[in-house]
C-alpha cells in the first residue's frame, strides 16, 4: 500500500511539473505571437493599434509608450515616406540568454529602405513580458 501511495504521489508531482512547464512555454508563444502581431499592425499602418497591443503586454512605463507613439505617428508623416510603401515584415531571429531574456528581431521592408525592430522579453515571476522595445537603422546585432 505504501509503494502505491509513493508512485501515485510521484506521478502526481511529475504531472504538476510538467504542466506548468506547458504554461511557461505557451506563455512565451502568446508573447512571440504578440510581437508578431504588433509588426502586422505597423506593417498596415495601425500604429493606434499596434501600440494598444504593446501596452497591454509590457511594463515599459505608460508615458513612454504614449510617447514613442507619438514620435512614430509623426516620423510615418515626415521620415517613411521616403522610404517608399511598407511592403512587409519579416522576423529574423531570436537571441536568448539563458531561459529568461530572449530578444526578437524583425526587419521592417520598404519599398526603399528597412527599419530593424527589436523586443526584449522577460521571464519574470508572473510570466514573460515585453521589457524594451525598440526601432532603428543599425543592423550590427543582426550581422554578427
């Protein structure tokens, strides 16, 4: 009775373990799948909601995001149309340290020019969040 007792406690915490391991992983894709979707967002001009999403999943300070919103409405105005239409975007890699810090990457493809964009993501107690978010021209990371 005892060996039987032993194997089903057993069984029981090996169950738990390997299900909250399922939620951390799906935890992670939700992220990855919010980053994907902010990019189709941006790709089709819906900075309103591509940011709205962001806000939703970060702990990046809320004025901040109001802020960068507001500098990319402004930059598709006067910057992006120089580069041409927005054509699509494509995700390139993911870089991770250890199983906590992992940063995506994306090229933003113009008809002229390209934009990096790049989002860290924490594993923190409560789950993974988007912890920087950002958009450049440099394209070093990428090249190494």
């Amino acid at each position: 009775m005892t060996k039987l007792f032993t194997v089903t406690f057993l069984s029981l915490i090996l169950i738990a373990c390997g299900h909250k391991t399922q939620l951390i992983d799906k935890d992670k894709k939700q992220l990855d799948k919010v980053c994907d979707t902010f990019m189709e967002f941006f790709t089709k001009a819906k900075t309103h909601d591509a940011f709205l999403l962001l806000r939703k999943n970060t702990v990046v300070d809320l004025n901040t995001i109001d802020t960068l919103q507001l500098t990319v409405d402004n930059q598709m105005k006067s910057t992006f149309p120089a580069f041409g239409k927005m054509l699509s975007y494509e995700f390139i890699t993911e870089r991770k340290i250890k199983d906590f810090i992992v940063k995506r990457f994306y090229i933003l493809r113009f008809e002229r020019y390209y934009l990096k964009f790049d989002f860290t993501l924490y594993k923190a107690k409560g789950g993974w969040t988007i912890t920087h978010f950002k958009y450049e021209e440099e394209l070093f990371e990428l090249l190494d």
